[in-house]
C-alpha cells in the first residue's frame, strides 16, 4: 500500500523500441531555477532555454540530467541543474521528449482506476540537492474535456501499491505538448 508520500518527479520506466532516449539541448543562457531530474520542462519562448513546467503548461519533456564546464573550466556531470550557475560554459541539457515514453509517478491523493484516460497537472516542488531527484508530483485530475500535463495510462507495477492507495503511483504520458497537437481527455 502506498501510503507515504516520497515523491521522485517523472521517472521514465518503458519505450515501445526498448530504449528510453534523451534529446540534447544547448541553452545559450542559463536559467536561475534549478531543475531535478524528473521535473517536467518547457522551452522558454523568449531565450529558448528548458525551464521547469507549471501545472497545466506545454511541456517539451522530462528533464534527465545536464553537463556543463564550471566556471574554473572543470567538466561536470549532473543529475539536476543547480540554478544561478554563473561562468558555466559548454551547457547540455538531456531531456526525455519522446511522447511514447511512459514515466511513473506518485500522486498527492488517491487515484482510481476510473481515471485510466484522465489528465492531471504536475505539482512543482523542491527537489533533493544530494540526490539531484525531483519533488515534484502528480496533481489533481483535471477531467473530461481539458488537457492537463499529464495522461494517465495505469497502475505502476511497484511492489504495494493499489488503485486509490492514499499517494498511489500511476504510469502516465506527456498530455499537454509543445511540439504536437493536444487531445483532451477522455
């Protein structure tokens, strides 16, 4: 039963080919925010950098890691974007933007299984410095006939947990889209 809330963002478990595949982005800027891996980003129409998706945006994808040169030069690999990173050079944003790819993620409230088709909003929340995982978790449902971040298209298959556990986790797909068009809900 899960009934702890221990939210880890989107984290992507399948892909029809077999093979979970980032796209490479090249901010020209930085962003100041930071983002974790699994938070749900969006371009930014404005300076074309990822940024960190709010509940009911377009989404490009699922952030999955980043590589940039620090300000003394040195080459690091990340989990998360730390944020106000000045004199980093060389950045490369990984994101997950494959709209077949299926994630799991952990509700704030209990879902059931009449929601299989629904859409629900993400819910933006720190993430975790140390292990560079996202806090952010699945939303309320948004119904019928709107287009919320994410389809709902199961049950996750961790160990204990249950259709209308009090944070139960769902396998979902990006809903709203920045690059096709969107459906609403069924």
């Amino acid at each position: 039963m899960t009934a702890t809330a221990a939210y880890f963002g989107a984290r992507a478990i399948f892909h029809p080919s077999g093979t979970i595949r980032t796209e490479t982005f090249y901010p020209t800027v930085s962003t100041n925010a930071a983002i974790y891996k699994g938070d749900l980003v969006k371009m930014d129409g404005t300076t074309g950098v990822c940024i960190i998706s709010a509940a009911g945006d377009a989404s490009i994808g699922v952030f999955d890691g980043c590589k940039y040169n620090d300000a003394t030069g040195k080459p690091t690999y990340s989990p998360y974007w730390p944020g106000s990173t000045s004199g980093a050079t060389n950045i490369e944003f990984y994101v997950i933007t494959d709209i077949l790819t299926v994630f799991e993620i952990q509700s704030s409230t209990a879902v059931a299984a009449t929601a299989i088709g629904d859409s629900a909003n993400v819910t933006v929340a720190a993430g975790n410095v140390n292990t560079g995982t996202s806090g952010s978790y699945l939303g309320a449902l948004t119904g019928a006939a709107a287009v919320g971040n994410w389809r709902i298209k199961g049950l996750s298959l961790v160990p204990n947990n249950a259709w209308g556990d009090a944070y139960t986790i769902v396998q979902v797909t990006l809903g709203a889209n920045q690059r096709f068009t969107q459906v609403n809900a069924i």
